[in-house]
C-alpha cells in the first residue's frame, strides 16, 4: 500500500481538515523500527474531531466498500490499533474491508496514540462528549441516518453509557466483553474494595501504563520493584509470562487474553498496543464494579434506568475464559434489556477458549469479525433482500445459520477457533 494524499475535509461542525497519512498503523514512537506488513485495506484517511468540551478526537477512515458505515472502537490503556495489528493473519480492519464495510476507527480521548491521554477523564466524558461527536461526525461524513458500531470493553462501557443518556443515530451495535452490567472475580473484587486507584492518587501517580523501558512515567525509581514485585502475582501455570509488559497488563486489568490465543509477533508488540490509564477512569472503574452496572462517576444511578434507550439490534461477544469481566456480565445484562424490549433484538454468544480482547487480536480474531458482519449483513437481507451469510476465517462456519440453530435451541452458544 502506498502513503496517499487524497483526503478532502469532511462535512460535519465537528470535523476539521484531515491530513494524508499511510496505510502502515500509526506507531507514536520515533523509537519504533519494526518492519510491519502492509495492511489489506485502502489507504486511511484522518480526521480530527473536536468534543464539546475542546478535546480532539481521530477518527481513521478506511473506504472499504458501501455496506455501510462501522464505527469501531477500542478500550481504556489501549488505542485503535488492536483493530488493525498486522500481526496477525487478518484483523478485524481487513476482515471488514474485505466483506465491503466503511470502517471508521475512532481514538477517543483515553486513547494512548491521543495527548489527551495524558490528563485525568472519567467514563461519562467520553459517553457524553466523545461519542455524540464522533457519531455526528461519521453520519455527517456518510450521509447516513445511522450507522453500526463494534465497541470493546470501556469501549463498549461507554458506548452503552452515551446509549443510556440518548446517544442518537445507531443502528445496531456489536459489544465485546461488557455491557450495562459488570460482574468480576473475586480478586478484581478485593482489588476494588482495597480502593486501589485510591491508593494511586494518594502516591501521586496520576497514572499506571504497561509501558517499560523508558515510559516508567511516575514510576521513575521504584520501576524495577514494581516489576519485581509483579512476578508474585500467581497464574495458571500456562499463562506464566517473563515479559514485564505483560504482567504490568495483568496487574492493571486482570489476565486479558489466554497466551494461546496470541500469536508469537503479537505478544512481542504488547509494548506497542498498551499504554497508559488515569487513575481517575481506573477509579470510576472501580465504582461501576463495586455498583454492579454502568454509574456515573459520583456513584449515581444515572445510565441504568433508561435501558428503553437500547431498543435497538445488538449482539453481545463474550470469552469463555474472560476473568477480567466474568460471562455472567453480558448475561445480566441481556436479561436486564429482555425484560424492557423482550428478547428479539438482541444476540449473545459465549466463545470457547478465548478470553477477553483476545477476541479482538487472537491468532483468529476472524471470529469476532464475523459476528459483526454477520449482524450487519442479517439486517441487510430483511431490508434490501440482498447480502449473504458469512463465514468465520478460522473454521469457516456459516454463522448466521449456526447462530439459528443455537437459538432454536436455546444454548446461545458459538463453537469458533
Ligand atoms: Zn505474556
């Protein structure tokens, strides 16, 4: 794929001039000289979108096709490249060009690849700023009335949360790993209620990142104790790691994938894709879990009670082996929006063997791909009478029709990768 130059400035009253930019993900470190793979997919147009509040998000088009506009977004201490990581065999990125999808990755303002990672935001910021903005700003861009979403993690915690305060103009939504509702282990547990983000503020580290050598940050000195000290955290013997990124990962948001689901390349670049979380969004973290479902930051009630606000088609994604948010989470929350709207609209399916944003950069993240489009293009046949099943890259099964007799069935339940 060759650098491109031809992307003219959006229409929308948050979006300003784009600039040219290559197909190469964005690394953000000058450092940084790993030779990657050229991504299967058009050459990326940027644009930058300014919030109510002055923040400047990025929005990174892909002109894949004209299915429709997808806006993909990623979680806390992350950016939007776990979406197109070319270590992989096919990313979420060129699964979706390749099945004609406009896909639009939007780094919102927690985003590690943005500066304005650097200052102190909660949850409810980037549900009621970032995404009404950037939803605007794709529908402005497109013309279309409303667009899907694939939202992971806090991606998806806020997704929903700008859902529950009126966030207009979606037409259905893919969530991985967690929705309204949260349900944790007992260690996340313990760690919660021994306030650890607390602590944090209390020793003046604004924030923990999971980058070493050189991006100790506030760690400074007491970097390599702290490292030291994370190799007592006990694992599964097969998810024992010597890589100090990856136990700092581990420290700050529980076992996030399963090492087998990781290729070899992928695991050596964690250092590329995880980077720093406030304390102030850890925190509020920390009160949606000890509350069970979505709160605002000050601990009030304020998402939950307006679940008719997610009357629309959306598909829930969750690991089998997530220990960082438990299944039992998508679950509550299916029955929760059930109850409201009954059980038509919404889809939830359990992967064997994968954990949580494993989902999303696995050796076959094919498997979350196909959800998404399996979704999208299950809405297309009921409205234009055209599209087709899809099939998952890793084990080619047709999921849409899996997915019927799962349901018929009453299992909910996906066997992929
Ligand atoms: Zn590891």
């Amino acid at each position: 794929m060759s650098p491109t130059g031809s992307s003219a400035p959006l229409q929308g009253s948050h979006m300003t001039a784009t600039h040219p930019a290559s197909s190469a993900p964005y690394t953000g470190d000058a450092r940084d000289t790993r030779v990657r793979r050229p991504l299967r997919a058009p050459d990326p147009e940027l644009h930058t979108v300014t919030t109510s509040d002055g923040v400047e998000l990025r929005l990174t088009h892909y002109a894949g096709g004209h299915r429709g506009p997808v806006l993909l977004t990623h979680g806390l201490g992350v950016s939007s490249r776990i979406f197109s990581l070319d270590t992989i065999r096919t990313n979420v990125l060129e699964y979706l060009c390749a099945h004609g999808f406009d896909v639009w990755l939007l780094d919102y303002r927690v985003s590690i690849e943005l500066p304005s990672s650097a200052r102190q935001w909660t949850a409810d910021d980037v549900a009621t700023k970032d995404y009404p903005a950037a939803v605007d700003a794709v529908r402005a861009a497109t013309g279309k009335r409303a667009i899907h979403a694939l939202v992971h993690c806090y991606g998806s915690t806020t997704f929903c949360m700008a859902m529950l305060a009126g966030l207009e103009g979606i037409a259905s939504a893919v969530c991985s790993q967690i929705s309204t509702h949260v349900i944790v282990p007992w260690t996340t547990r313990a760690k919660v209620h021994t306030r650890m983000a607390d602590m944090l503020r209390l020793a003046q580290l604004g924030a923990l990142t999971a980058r070493v050598d050189g991006y100790e940050g506030a760690l400074g000195p007491l970097k390599r104790t702290y490292d030291q000290s994370l190799r007592l955290i006990p694992f599964p013997a097969e998810e024992r790691c010597d890589s100090a990124v990856c136990r700092r990962v581990s420290f700050m948001y529980g076992r996030l994938y399963q090492h087998d689901q990781l290729d070899v390349a992928t695991h050596a670049t964690l250092h590329e894709l995880f980077g720093v979380a406030s304390t102030t969004a850890l925190e509020h973290l920390a009160t949606i879990i000890r509350h069970g479902r979505v709160v605002a930051a000050d601990g009030e009630d304020r998402y939950v009670p307006r679940l008719e606000r997610m009357g629309i088609p959306l598909t829930f994604i969750h690991g089998e082996r997530n220990v960082c948010f438990l299944p039992a989470s998508t679950a509550a929350t299916v029955a929760a929006l059930s109850a409201v709207h009954g059980p038509e609209r919404f889809e939830r399916h359990v992967v064997p063997n994968y954990g949580h944003i494993d989902c999303i950069f696995g050796k076959n993240a094919a498997v979350m791909c196909s959800r998404t489009s399996s979704r999208i293009s299950t809405r297309r046949r009921r409205s234009d009478g055209g599209g087709r099943a899809l099939a998952c890259l890793s084990c080619g099964r047709r999921w849409v029709r899996a997915a019927r007799r799962a349901s018929a069935s009453g299992t909910a339940r996906q066997r992929c990768g």
